[in-house]
C-alpha cells in the first residue's frame, strides 16, 4: 500500500494508536499522508513525539492520551505545548507504565490492568475517570485499575517487513509497537524496505521478529519514513532538522513557511525537499 | 550477581590506582558530584538511573570506587559492562534493557533513580508535567512522564543544578513524582515502596528527615551560607544550628572524575563556579 491508500483507510473521529517513542521510529511517512488528508477530530494514543506535534498543530487532535510528548533532544515539544497552552484539545495524561497496562490490557481484551503506578500522584486527580480496585487476596492492596486503551487503528514504523506484514525491528528497543498492533482493531506497518520472507527471516534472530502478520491490516515501504526521527540501524535523528523543524514551529510566519516547503506535497516531494535542504547548509 | 560473590568468575581487576591529584581547587560542580554520587553508596546490585549531566558522572564515579556493583545504561536500550565516560560510547554491552523491561525493572523496585524537577515542595512532591491549572496550563512542560511509577516503587533522588524559589515552591501545580505526604494520604499500597532518598541542588544537599517527613538541610556545599539556602527556598526548611558542609572528594575520586569520567568538563557547564 501507499502512505495516502493506509490514510484512506482511515476516518475522522477514531482513536489511532501510533508507535515508536519520542522522537524514536516514528511513522513518519504516514503522518505526513494525513496531514494531507481531510481526516480530523482523532483520539491520538501515543508515547509522544513530533507525531502529536504535527498532527496538533494541524487541529487534527480531539483528545490526546499519552504519558509525555517530547523531541528527545530537544525536550519540550513546541506545537504540542503551545497546543495545550491553547486549550486544543482534551487531555488524558497517564504515567508510562500506566499506558503501557493500557495497551496491554487492550491487546489481551481485558477491561483494565492493575497497577501500583498513579497512587498519590495528580494522575488520578485530572483524570476522574480513572478507578481503584482493590485487590481480592488476602493482601488487600488498594490499586490502580488503568482502563484498556483499545485502538480503532495503530500506526508503527519498523526497519524491515514482509509483503504480508511480517516485521522485524533491528535497532535495540522494539518500544511498544507490537502492543499497538495487537490492541487495534486494524494495524498499518510503514517500513524502510519490503522484502521476501525468506530474507526477512534468514538471517534475523527469531526475537527480533517484533509484528506478525495476523495483527496486521496493510504495509508501506517507505523509506527514510520515519525521518526526521531515528531508525536505528537504518540511520540517526536528522537533528539539524529536528532543530529546524523545533526553531519554525516556535513562529507562525516561519512555520507557515515550513509546512510550504516540506508538507503540503507528497512524500517524495517531502524527501527531496529535505535532501535540498541539507544541501544548501554546507 | 555480584562481582564479589564466591559464585562468580574471577576476572582481573581493573580499578585505577589511588593517585593524588592535582592541586586545583575543588569546584562546586565536583562537590554536586560528591553528593549525587553518595545517593547510591552501598546500593548493592541495582541499577542506578542518572538524569542529568552531574547525577551520570556521579553514578558512574560510585560505580568505580564504593558501588562496583551497580548497573549502568547506555542511556537507551542497552546495559553497559564498561563505564565510559559521560558523553562517549560504550564498548562492553552486558545486559538488554528496553522501555518495557525497563518499566518491569522499576516496578520491581531494582533501582534508584535520580530525576529532574521542575517544581519540588517541601515533602518531596515533584512536577516535570506543566505550570499553572493543568486543564489550561501557562506552560506545557513534558508530563508526568514515568514520574508516578518511579516514586512509588524504587528509590528516588532528585538533582536540581539551579535551586531557587520557582523550583523549591510552597505547592506543586501537577504532582508527577509522589511525596510522602501524597504518598500517606493514598494509604499502604502507595506507601509500601515509597522511598525518596535525597535532594542535591547546587547548594547544598537535603533528606526528608524532619518531622513528617519534611525536606531538611544535611550539607551546604563549602562557601555556601544557610541564610543563602533559605533566601532560594519558597518553604520553610529544617536545618540544624550548624550545618557540615558537604564532604571534600579523595584524591582518587577527583582524579577519576577529571581524567576518566569527565575529562572534557561537561559538569562545569551544569553547574557554574
């Protein structure tokens, strides 16, 4: 499939899980195809990175539920900060455990998971909805139930994949792709390059086999897809982008300049334009 | 297991030598560095998690001389069997630690962190999340991050390298890391693993050894006054009548913190003298 054919599966209103973690192995690629499309008022699932700064900045956001949103290196995000400074959208703030108990519970279709994490924490104070359950053993432990985070769709970026969704990843986390695949009701892998199974899994440890096919619905090759974030072995953070990409989004003129250069054309046309500008800061 | 256990195969030492050092005076940054490095003396086999340029040359200053047997990451995935120097690659790996396992690793309680704070309050609550009413914040920082399960399941320091009134507040806006009186109030469960060992700032060190749990002033760093303490502090603080200062670096420890683990410096950039 093509970035714009997986965004055309997609509809406004669903709630969209997308993997990788900061700004780490994002679906790069397939955030670009719907900042292209018309699709909006989205429940964005995700250990944030310039995926929810882009697609916040766009208006795309209805509620957005995640544990931090940030560029790594740079460590605030500016359109997702300057987007809750604006009261974009609603907000369901979880601890990174608590969100990975969500997933968890999503993926094994279990109405919640239990854990200590959020007690005493301000976590439980602005999410009212979130319950304690205490536990029925003889213990008695008083703990956090953290609702299952069931997806409409996931949205994951992996180094290599199969035509049938087979995908490895061969950088050292897999974060938490696999998880998003299996709690979403349809899953999209994007991936720096489709090859046969034979080669997926001839030479790979079987461990690094991170998503099988069952769980997924459509792939994408789609190289560099996750720039300007890393995919490591494939290559770095691009973070003299990162740094433009941060600098303009800090400016209403400059970035309307940047979404005109980088975003309103296809994918390649976004690659080329990239490769343009690094040229001209030799 | 450890490298001292009689189970485990010997290997050669490779400890650098005591050797005395140079005489340039002691900066105030190598003092934070005591300090944050003392948070994980005798921590035995647990993993320590530095935040923060100061708190990663102290973990692995505490690695090379009296915690040899704590666990160390590449700052990614990776547990590291060398301790290179702070900014450098590492050439040994001993150990796979991915986000997963790594939240499986706190929630276990194998480790001691030491965070950042945005904001801290007297009881130790602390918030990296946003300023201001979280439903319309004046300033979005990060979210709480991994903040709650950390607090309320490992040990937990925090290093502030400028302490001043807006981070030491009376109140925090969004409690992301659980202080003892938040942690009391949520009962047994929330109290159980609930642990917050010390705070170092650039002036000086603290515990929560005042009554209630309270922040208390334990060290100033030298050529630092109380008063001074106070006047950057929007709480009251426990301090006794005479305050130590916190303790002068051995030879060997200064040493390895200028020629091993941080040759190029980068501690100086924290932490002004």
């Amino acid at each position: 499939m093509t970035p714009d054919a997986i965004v055309g599966r997609l509809r406004s209103g669903m709630t969209l899980g997308i993997g990788g973690w900061g700004s780490r192995r994002k679906p790069m690629a397939l955030v670009r195809a719907l900042l292209r499309s018309g699709i909006t008022d989205l429940t964005v699932v995700s250990y944030g990175g310039p995926d929810v700064g882009l697609l916040a900045a766009a208006g795309k956001i209805r509620k957005l539920v995640t544990a931090f949103t940030t560029l790594d290196s740079i460590p605030l995000e500016p359109h997702f900060r300057a987007a809750r400074e604006r009261g974009a959208f609603e907000l369901v703030e979880l601890d990174e455990a608590m969100f990975m108990q969500g997933l968890t519970a999503g993926a094994q279709r279990l109405p919640f998971l239990p854990i200590r994490a959020g007690l005493g924490s301000d976590v439980l104070r602005v999410n009212p909805r979130l319950r304690t359950i205490t536990s029925p053993y003889e213990d008695g432990e008083e703990l956090v139930a953290v609702p299952a985070l069931r997806l409409d769709a996931a949205l994951v970026h992996l180094n290599r994949a199969d035509r049938l969704g087979n995908a490895r990843y061969l950088g050292p986390d897999p974060y938490f792709d696999d998880l998003f695949c299996e709690a979403a009701d349809t899953a999209y892998v994007s991936c720096e390059r489709v090859v046969e199974t034979s080669e997926l899994t001839g030479q790979a440890p079987p461990q690094s086999m991170l998503i099988s096919r069952h769980a997924v619905t459509g792939v994408a090759e789609t190289p560099k897809g996750a720039h300007f974030t890393s995919c490591v072995p494939d290559y770095d953070r691009d973070e003299a982008f990162q740094k433009a990409y941060a600098t303009a989004a800090g400016d209403p003129d400059a970035w309307k300049e940047f979404e005109e250069r980088f975003l309103l054309g296809t994918e390649q046309d976004y690659q080329a334009a990239v490769q343009t500008w690094h040229k001209e800061q030799l | 297991m450890t490298q001292t256990d009689p189970t485990a195969a010997s290997t050669a030492s490779d400890a650098p030598s005591d050797a005395t050092s140079d005489a340039t005076a002691v900066t105030r940054a190598e003092y934070c560095v005591i300090a944050c490095a003392e948070a994980w003396r005798d921590a035995g086999e647990i993993l320590a998690s530095p935040m923060g340029t100061v708190p990663s040359i102290a973990a692995r200053l505490a690695k090379l001389t009296f915690s040899p047997d704590l666990l160390l990451t590449d700052g990614e995935a990776l547990l590291i069997g060398d301790v290179p120097p702070v900014g450098a690659p590492s050439a040994v790996t001993e150990g796979w630690l991915p986000y997963r396992r790594h939240l499986t690793m706190v929630m276990g309680g194998r480790r001691h962190v030491m965070m950042g704070a945005s904001q801290i309050d007297r009881f130790g609550n602390q918030n990296i999340s946003c300023i201001g009413d979280w439903e319309r914040p004046a300033r979005q920082l990060l979210g709480v991050r991994g903040a709650p399960v950390n607090t309320i399941n490992n040990p937990v320091s925090y290093w502030i390298p400028r302490h001043s009134k807006r981070v030491f507040v009376e109140k925090v806006d969004m409690i992301s890391g659980v202080g003892y009186d938040s942690a009391a109030a949520a009962g047994p469960s929330a109290t159980r693993f609930h642990d917050l060992r010390r705070v170092v700032s650039d002036l000086g060190v603290f515990d929560f050894g005042a009554p209630d749990h309270a922040m208390r002033l334990v060290s100033l760093h030298p050529g630092v006054r109380a008063e001074q303490v106070r006047a950057a502090t929007g709480f009251p603080l426990v301090a006794a009548d005479d305050v130590p200062c916190t303790r002068e670096p051995t030879p060997r420890e200064l040493r390895l913190i200028r020629e091993v683990v941080d040759p190029k410096g980068l501690r100086e950039r924290e932490v002004r003298s």
